[in-house]
C-alpha cells in the first residue's frame, strides 16, 4: 500500500508563493477582515495571494473561493505571475475535492502560462499538479510523460526535494505499470538523494514504505524498511503514514508465516483509518481483507468470513473498484482453504469479472486519449495542409518570375506533406501498440483467472476422491483376497459389504449426475398418485436398524392416515434420504434424531431435526452450497447430498430451510405444495433400499480374542465396514481388539496398551492426528508404533501424520499384502531393538538407549522407583505397578515393549547391578550386599549373580 506524495508535493511548493498563515487562525481571520478596507486593486490582489496560500491544503473551497479572486485581480492589475497562481491554486483546490475536471483545466492553464512566462520553478509545479490529477484519473501514460517534463527541469535547477518527490511519484506510476524492478531502481535513486539532509526524514519514511510495499524486495528487507517508516511516522505524530506502514507489514508478516504479528499489524491499521479524522477506505478494505487472511490460515474461518464481509461491503457501497477486486479474490482463497469450493468459485469469478471490467475501462480511456491525441494532431496536419495550399496559391501566380522559388517552394510543400503523413502514421502505430498491450494484460488476467479456476476444481476432485477410496477398499481388498481363496470367515458376510459399497460408490455418482442434469435444465418432475405419509413411513422404517447399530433414538412422527396426492418418489427419496443420512452422520451415540411430517397451510412439511455438533452461522449460510464440506471434529462428506436437497426442492417449487446451534443440533424444514391427484396416473410409489447404510450390530463384533502367545492389535476405525475387513484379515496372526473413534482408542490403548495400532485420520469425537498425538505423548503408550490408514492420499496429510510420531502411512484402498508385511516389519524392529538394548538399560541408564523422550522418562522413573526400595526384600512387582501409577499387566507390557524383560526380571537385574558394584567397591561382605540389594538369602543371590555374571559374587569381591 503505497504513499502517494502529491500531498506533500504541493505542500512544499507553497512557500514559493509567499508566507503561509494556515498555522494560525488567528492572522487569517485577520486577513479575511482586512478585505472590505482595502481599496486599492494592487494591495487587494496581494491580500487575496496570502489568504489563498493560508488556505491550501487546509480548506481546499476557500482556496478556490480566494484563487479565483487573484485570477480576477490579476487580470485588472495585469500580474501574469499572479494570474498563473491564482490558477494553480484552483487547480489544486478542486483536486483535493476529488473533481478532476475542472481540476485538470485550472491546472491547464497554469502550465500555459508558467510556459509562456518562462518560469522554470512555476513550470514544476504546474506538471506535478497536472500529473497527479491524470494519475489519479488513471492517465498513467500521460501522467508519466509530465512528471518526466518536470524532473528534466528540476535536474536542470538541481532541486533536490523536488527530483525527489517527482521520482517517488514517477516510481509509483512504474509499479502500476507493473515495472517494478524500475520503481525500485527510482525509490532507491530518490533514497540516494535525501538521506544526506536531515530535514527530510519524513521524505525518507515516505520512501521506505513504499520500497517496504514492493513485491521484489525481499520480506525481511521490507519488514526493516517499514519498521523505519514506522518510528518516522510515529515520531512526526503522522497517523496515516503508521497505518500504511501498519497494513503493508501486515502484509508482509503474512507472507512470511508471522500470523500472530501480522494480525497485530492489520488491527493497528484498521484501528487508525477508522477514525474520523483519518478515515481512509481503501485502507479499510485491504486491512480488514489481510485479517480475514491471517484468520484463514489458523483456520478461524467463521471469523475471517466476517472480515470479509466487511471489507467487500466497504467495497460495493463506495464503488472502490480496485479494492473490492482484490478483497473478491481474497475472499476465494478463504473459501478455498476451508474447502467450499462452491463459494470460492463464485467469489473468483466476481473478482476476476470486476478484474476484466478495470481492464474494458483501462482500454477504453487509452484508446479514447490515442483517438484524442490522433484527432489534435489531425487538426494540425489539416492546418499544415492548408498552409502549403495557400504557399502553392502565392508560388502560381509568382512561376514566371521565379522559377527556382517555385521548386523550392514545392519541395518545402512535399516536406509539410510528408510530415503530417507520418504524424499520422506514428499515431496509428502508438494505438495499436497501446491495444496490443492492453489485450495481453487481458489474456494475462484470463489465464490467471483460469489457473485459478483449475485450482479449485482440483481441490474439488480431490473431496470426490477421498470420498470414493473407502468404498473402494471395501470393495477391492475383499475382492483380491477372493481371488486368491484366502478370504477368512463366511464369504456372504463380505459379498454383502462389497455390494453395499457398490451401492455407495453409485449413489455419489449418481448425486453427481443429478446435479449436472438440474444444472442444465434437464431434469423433470416425474409425478404419479399415492400415500405420501406411507411413502414416509417406509422410507423411515429403513433406518432403524442403522439408527440402532448407531446407539442413535430415532423418533418418527408422521400421520397414520393417509394422504393422497400427487408426487414424485424418486426426487422426494433423494430428499428425505439426504437430509436423515446428515443428522445420523453428524449426531454422536446416545444422541436423538426425529423425522416429522403434516400438512400446514395447505403444503406438505417435512421436518429432520437432530441434536448433534449443529453449526455456527457462517456454515448455515453455506451449507446449500454446492460442494460445501461441513468438516468438524472428525466429522466429513462429500458435500454434495444437501446441495441436491435444495436443487431438487426447488424443482419441485418448494422451499428448504435450516436453523442450528453449535452444540445444539440442526434442523431442516422442507416445504412442497400439495399437487392434485389428477396431475398424475396411479400407480404405487415404491421405496429403492437406501445405498450404503453400514451393518447392523451383529455384524461387526467390537473384538476377537485368539488363542496363543501373538501380538496385540488396535484398529481404530469409525467405518464398521472397515473394521469388520481389517478384523477378518488379521485376527489369524494377531489378537485383535476395535475401537470407533479416537477418545475410545485412547482410552482402550491406555488398557490394553497393544503391540500395534491402525487409525484412520477421519473420525468422530477425536481425529486420528489427535489420538496419535495423545498417544505419542503419554508415557505409558509412547513407545506403541502407530500405522495411518487413511483416505486421506494426500502428501500434505502423510507429512502432517509422520509429523505428529505416526511410524507408517498406507492410503486407500490398500493391498492387504503391504499392510501385513508393514505390521511384520514394525514388530521385527521392535523386537531388534528391544533385544540389542533391553537388557543395557539398568547398566547404561535410560538416556543411553534409542528410545524416545516419553519412554526415557518413564524408564527413568521405574528405575528411580525401584532403588528406593531396593533393599525391601517384600518389595513386589504390584507395589512397583502402584508407585508408578500403573497395574500389574499395563506394567508388564510396557516394560516388555521397552526392554524385553518383565518387572520381575528387570527388579532383578537392577539389584544385581547394584549389587555388583557395591561388591567391587568392597562394601561389605557377600551376604551383607546380598540383604542390602533385597534378596532374601545369601544362597539364592549367590545363584542369580553367577547366571547372570558367570561367578560368584565372591570372585566379584576378591577382584
């Protein structure tokens, strides 16, 4: 966010006129109250010359109000000096009232005449003037090309503060341009010329900014450049230069992944452009649009959606065309990260339709100041043209007396001629420069706009994808361990999983299809007769058994009798199927969902209501969105199912509603009207068997318990089919144990703690990364080597796994092969370790060992347990379990896992090594040692020393 110094510029070249009073209101009340005594026309002209320079920048309508006074005074006087800063400043004055019309021609007519005066002073000021009105008017060209006029005079006078402040301008114009390796090339020669005075730091700080807002200067460098602009800033008390050093290092901050400091940057901005006497808009809008981003990337995105809100509707209420493009195209990139692809594309296409329409108006002023330029030098190739017309007139009627003239004369024509022909020609040249340039800037924006419309639909396919690699693995793994007949269990039992995925895989596909059809206008209501409330009843009847296997209260209230009428079954299943598969999906164990249906006000209403997570408002507002992804706690879809809901009720001329509450639960109203049964032939409706409904509780045991020493397996899994799969493949060469969800894998980890554990990512309640993290860090489950099994087949979503301590990653659908040989490799890795330094631990300490630093604190802490009561002969493996706060079988596993060994062995190895070392430092007899080490006769610690060691602990002694 640059700081434009036209303000400044004219502020400077005020005292070139004369003294300024706008200090002190006092002398220009004084001054004011002089006008009716003075009679004279020369004194008046004076008097009115300092009231309008008292005005400037000040009070821009009295500036104008006085300036005009000195035009007219001027002109009685006959004062062309003053005459030309009467114009100024009326030209001044109406640009900062914002009206660049009369703005442009006051200042016109200053430049004529500080031209005609030859004044080279009044000639800079009168270009700066002029260039600033056209830049602000987006004449960058032209503005460019006056700016250019007044640095080759002030270089000529050698005027350091004006070079520096028509450099910084012109730097400005290069970075609209897109040029910006120029406008740093300009800022740093406008640096070069300032720095040396002191004087001028505000110039400086100025600089700094702006060169901190470039993209080309490197973040660290433009967080330093802005931090010295800043304390100018501040020190100068110049509130809107610290909010633009504000905004653009919140900027800057963000682009360097400093969200904490970029949210306090953007807020101090935000903070002084809303006061009313710094009010500035488009600060706002960048400020409160840069928020919204620093919000979306810690994922806050009901908040940063707010922001957005703002800073879009501060947008369109003031037309601030540039602004609400950038703040459209921000707003996408949010709905994008929180993965509403629907919203993201609208917002891109808003953007990138405003974006476009800049661009027609941009190519539109060009070629209408091209034709302007055209048509002034057409005028003076006509004026040309009619001058050697009237040469070659006065050359006729002299040919007899001077031949020589005429050719002479007649060569100076074809001269005029050509000339005019080629000012012609070098304007159609420059026009069709300018439109070539301007059609590339466009195919620029078309093709950004494009990469960034396949962007999105990436992450859409993506969604799709994840949702079709569970019921793919259903499918596929079952399937090959058919073909190779190494299916376990009854071969029904998976048949009918395969089907129902099948059924799933092409119910989303056909959700798919039915919103391509209803998109284009080619889907229509297929209504015949029947009981509607029946149709309900049978439709509900289908869920019970999902809602049981669920731990879910079903409660259906829908009429017994009946109610004939017309309408469509296929259109209406889809509806009531949806929106019932959403409240199950999103409502916990022991929770309730109700299906409620009557007739009110003449339509039929249809109610599905639950008391699950619910929603906070921004996602209400969403949720009918096309491929909008509700993902919250575990909880996730495809995002298609209510986006078809209200598709096919508003297809059916009915309406669709939603209330919620985070915590609360959710409930959607559905409203159809009531057709006439004569609309539609009879016939029966029929119920189609809801695609993909998981099995019921007898299908899927919660464990199996196998004979013989194997390994203990957790598979934590939300998908019963998945769990009945991975069980069925497993349990030949593991004790499998199975848990829902993360909060319940912990819990039975914590129990049980296994040998291995598979987790999905997707859960409900506690996601995989969390209970991964929860595992990782728990002393007593640390060691556990963890394998994600997830849809999640994103490189982003392995690296975040492995990141959190997950040891392996396999992406569905998976070979059953890779999965068990992975689980083989885990165990044998562990064992390796366990068996190289297992039994190390009591001589080389817990610090030594290749464990993690959960496992070191907990061997640490047993060892530490232990030697407190080592001499205690009564001291058992029960009273060690209860001081470290475990019981006997969590303590004996884990020790296993650590160290090969059980408590009991290792309590012996750590009194022996005890033992050995107080007998090398002789500190007393066998049989002393032997008591002080907790063994309860001198006979028994003599046999454990000598199969430990290989000698007695007499030799030990003797040394």
């Amino acid at each position: 966010m640059r700081l434009f110094l036209l303000v400044l510029c004219l502020t400077w070249t005020a005292p070139t006129w004369g003294q300024s009073y706008a200090g002190n209101p006092e002398a220009v009340d004084s001054l004011e109250a002089l006008i009716p005594t003075i009679k004279e026309d020369s004194a008046r002209l004076q008097l009115f010359y300092e009231l309008t320079v008292s005005f400037n920048n000040v009070n821009p309508q009295k500036a104008i109000q006085y300036g005009d006074s000195v035009v007219h005074w001027a002109e009685v006087v006959g004062d062309a000096k003053r005459w030309y800063q009467g114009q100024y400043a009326k030209g001044a004055g109406y640009f900062f009232l914002g009206q660049m019309d009369s703005a442009k021609t006051y200042a016109r007519l200053a430049l004529e005449r500080a031209i005609e005066l030859d004044v080279p002073v009044d000639q800079v000021d009168a270009h700066n003037l002029l260039a600033s009105i056209l830049h602000h008017e987006g004449n960058i060209v032209l503005a460019l090309d006056h700016f250019q006029q007044g640095l080759a005079i002030c270089r000529a006078l050698q005027d350091t503060v004006q070079i520096y402040t028509l450099l910084v301008n012109m730097a400005d114009i290069y970075t609209q341009q897109g040029d910006l390796e120029q406008a740093q090339a300009t800022y740093q020669e406008s640096l070069s010329l300032i720095l040396p005075h002191e004087g001028l730091a505000f110039a400086a700080a100025v600089v700094y900014n702006n060169l901190g807002d470039l993209e080309t200067t490197p973040v660290d460098s433009a967080i330093r450049y802005l931090k010295v602009a800043q304390g100018i800033f501040t020190r100068a008390g110049y509130p809107d230069g610290q909010a633009h050093t504000h905004a653009n290092l919140g900027k800057r901050y963000l682009e360097k992944g400093s969200i904490n400091e970029a949210m306090t940057a953007f807020e101090a901005a935000i903070e002084i452009w809303s006061r009313p006497e710094t009010n500035f808009k488009p600060g706002l809008i960048k400020s409160w649009s840069g928020l919204a981003q620093a919000y979306a990337q810690q994922t806050a995105f009901a908040r940063a959606r707010a922001l957005s809100d703002r800073a879009i509707g501060l947008g369109e209420e003031f037309g601030l065309k540039p602004e609400l493009e950038n703040a459209y195209l921000d707003r996408a990139r949010i709905e994008e990260a929180a993965g509403n692809t629907e919203r993201a594309l609208f917002y891109l296409k808003t953007g990138t339709a405003l974006q476009k329409e800049l661009l027609d108006e941009a190519k539109t002023k060009a070629l209408s100041q091209a034709r302007i330029r055209f048509e002034t030098e057409q005028k003076e190739r006509l004026l040309a043209q009619s001058e050697l017309e009237l040469a070659q007139g006065k050359l006729a009627l002299s040919r007899q007396q001077n031949q020589n003239m005429l050719i002479l004369t007649s060569g100076i024509g074809l001269l005029l001629l050509m000339g005019g022909g080629f000012v012609w020609w070098r304007n159609q040249q420059r026009l069709k420069q300018k439109e070539t340039e301007l059609a590339l800037q466009l195919k620029e924006a078309e093709a950004h706009s494009l990469r960034e419309l396949d962007a999105l639909k990436s992450h859409f396919f993506a969604n799709i994808s994840h949702e079709f690699r569970t019921p793919l693995t259903l499918i596929l793994t079952p399937l090959r361990q058919l073909i190779e007949n190494k299916l376990p269990g009854p071969h029904d039992t998976y048949l009918q999983m395969m089907l129902r995925n099948g059924e799933r895989l092409q119910q989303l596909i056909e959700q798919l299809l039915d919103l391509s059809r209803l998109e284009a206008g080619r889907m229509e209501l297929q209504l015949i007769r029947g009981d509607i409330f029946q149709f309900l009843r049978t439709l509900a009847a289908q869920f019970e058994s999902y809602a049981h296997s669920r731990q879910i209260r079903f409660h259906v209230h829908i009429p017994q009798s009946p109610l004939h009428t017309a309408f469509d079954p296929d259109k209406l299943e889809k509806t009531v199927t949806n929106l019932l598969s959403n409240a199950f999906k999103f409502t916990p164990e022991e929770g309730d969902v109700w299906l409620r249906a009557e007739v009110v006000e003449g339509e039929l209403e249809i109610v599905v209501e639950d008391n699950g997570i619910g929603m906070e408002e921004e996602e209400v507002n969403q949720i009918f969105d096309r491929f909008y992804r509700q993902e919250a706690e575990g909880y996730t879809g495809a995002g298609i199912g209510l986006a078809l809901v209200k598709e096919l009720t508003d297809l059916a001329k009915g309406t669709v509603s939603v209330s919620s509450e985070p915590g609360q639960g959710s409930m959607f109203r559905v409203n159809l009207p009531l057709v006439s049964e004569a609309a539609a032939p009879e016939q029966t409706p029929a119920v189609s068997p809801v695609a993909g409904l998981p099995p019921s509780p007898a299908e899927t045991a919660k464990g199996m318990v196998s004979d013989g020493d194997k390994a203990v397996l957790l598979i934590v899994e939300d998908n019963p089919d998945v769990r009945q799969l991975l069980q069925g493949i497993l349990s030949s060469s593991y004790h499998v144990h199975l848990a829902e969800n993360g909060q319940e894998g912990l819990e039975m980890a914590r129990k049980l703690v296994p040998d291995l554990v598979i987790s999905d990512i997707m859960m409900p309640r506690m996601d995989g990364y969390a209970f991964t993290q929860h595992l990782k860090a728990d002393e007593l489950t640390s060691h556990i080597p963890v394998i994600h099994l997830t849809a999640k087949a994103s490189q982003a979503a392995k690296i975040e796994g492995l990141d959190l301590g997950a040891d392996d990653y396999i992406a569905k659908p998976f070979d059953h092969k890779e999965l068990e040989l992975k689980l083989r490799n885990l165990l044998q890795q562990r064992e390796r370790i366990r068996k190289k330094f297992g039994k190390d631990v009591v001589r080389l300490g817990p610090a030594e060992l290749e464990v993690t630093p959960a496992d070191q604190r907990f061997l640490q802490r047993v060892i530490d347990v232990a030697e407190q009561f080592l001499h205690d002969e009564t001291f058992s493996v029960e009273d060690m379990g209860r001081e470290v706060g475990l019981s006997r079988s969590q303590l004996h596993r884990k020790l296993k896992a650590l160290t090969d060994q059980s408590p009991s062995v290792f309590l012996r190895s750590l009194r022996l090594q005890r033992a050995r070392q107080l007998l090398e430092q002789r500190a007393g007899t066998a049989a002393e040692i032997a008591y002080q080490t907790g063994f309860s006769s001198p006979a028994y610690f003599s046999k454990c020393y000598k199969d430990e060691y290989g000698h007695s602990p007499s030799e030990s002694l003797s040394g």
